[in-house]
C-alpha cells in the first residue's frame, strides 16, 4: 500500500515578516491614551513581546492603553507597525 502526503509551506520559519513601513505612535512612552497616524476607523492590534495579540480595536482617534501592564507592545494596523513602551509605576509612585 502505498500513499503520498502533498502540502505546502507559506512561511518556513512560523514567523510573519514584519512590515518594512512604520506607523507612528505617540507620545512614547504612554500610560494611557496613545494616537497614532491611522485613518479613524482602521483595525489595530497590539502584541505583547511573546507575540500574542492582548487587544484588537477599531481606531477612532486614539487608542486607550490604559489596561495594559507595563512593558514594550508591537501594533499593527493597515500593513504597517511600530514599537511602543506602556509606562506604568514603581512602587506606587507615579512615573
């Protein structure tokens, strides 16, 4: 008995080639609202550093980021990506 398994390969590594074109995010850092050069209404993901997607939204002028824990955050949103750092405090006091 003999069998064939056909399949392909769309991306070898596992790992999404990020975009050669950046989107601006500001201010960075951020504690809370971020504003980025999108049109209102764009899909915007952000990525924690592990890669996993913490938060999807439609953007409407800005982008409340309040929730998130302090760290480094990737978005992408329209093909295009930027970095930005979640401010947060230490010890209590306000950073």
């Amino acid at each position: 008995m003999a069998f064939s398994i056909d399949f392909y390969v769309t991306d070898p590594l596992g790992v999404a080639e990020l975009s050669h074109e950046s989107l601006s995010a500001w201010p960075n850092p951020t504690n809370g609202i971020l504003h980025l050069d999108v049109m209102d209404g764009a899909f915007v993901g952000v990525f924690g550093m592990t890669g996993r997607m913490v938060m999807r939204e439609r953007y409407e002028g800005q982008l409340d980021v309040s929730g998130l824990a302090p760290g480094l955050y990737a978005i992408k949103a329209e093909g295009c990506s930027a970095r930005f750092v979640k401010s947060g405090s230490l010890n209590g006091l306000p950073k």
